[in-house]
C-alpha cells in the first residue's frame, strides 16, 4: 500500500478532518458489498424527526477495526451514533 501527501489535505484512518455531522437514530437497513477489494456498507438512519431515511456510507479503509466491528455487530432495528463528514461518509462509529 502507498500513501500520496497531496499539499493542504490531511486525512488519517479513524481521524475526522473537515465539516462533521454527527447522526443519532435508528438502524432500519444495512447493505453491505464489495468495492475493488473493500467492503462497504450504506447505512439508513432514521432521525426520528420525520425526515425521510437518511443513507450514509461506511468504507473499510477508513475506519478504524473496532468501529467495522460495531459496524457489522449493530442490531437491525437498533441505536445507531456515527460521525459523517460533508458528504454523508463515515468517519466514526460512537
């Protein structure tokens, strides 16, 4: 595996960089695939709030093991609380 620097971005598995979000609800679905070797899940949370289902996706390599643990552990339906960054992906399992 090779990392690329690329000037005035920083990003780190498992650290949150950017505008961050975090999501409290439900777990109604999880979907999990394969993607060039990494799993992925979508993830719909719903807020309680009346809003339509909110989908976030969860990318192996990005998090941390313990958060892909909780991650595949989550009862469907049950409590859900992750970190997402500006584009709905997650950054961190609560």
């Amino acid at each position: 595996m090779t990392w690329e620097v690329v000037p005035g971005v920083s990003s780190s598995i498992g650290v949150p960089t950017g505008t961050q979000t975090t999501i409290n609800g439900t777990l109604t679905y999880r979907v999990k695939y394969d993607a060039g070797g990494n799993t992925r899940w979508i993830l719909g949370i719903d807020k309680g709030d009346g809003t339509p289902i909110l989908e976030v996706l969860a990318r192996q390599e990005t998090l941390t093991t313990s958060d892909i643990s909780k991650i595949d552990r989550l009862a469907i339906p049950g409590f859900i609380s992750v970190v997402v960054d500006s584009s709905n992906t997650v950054i961190r399992v609560n």
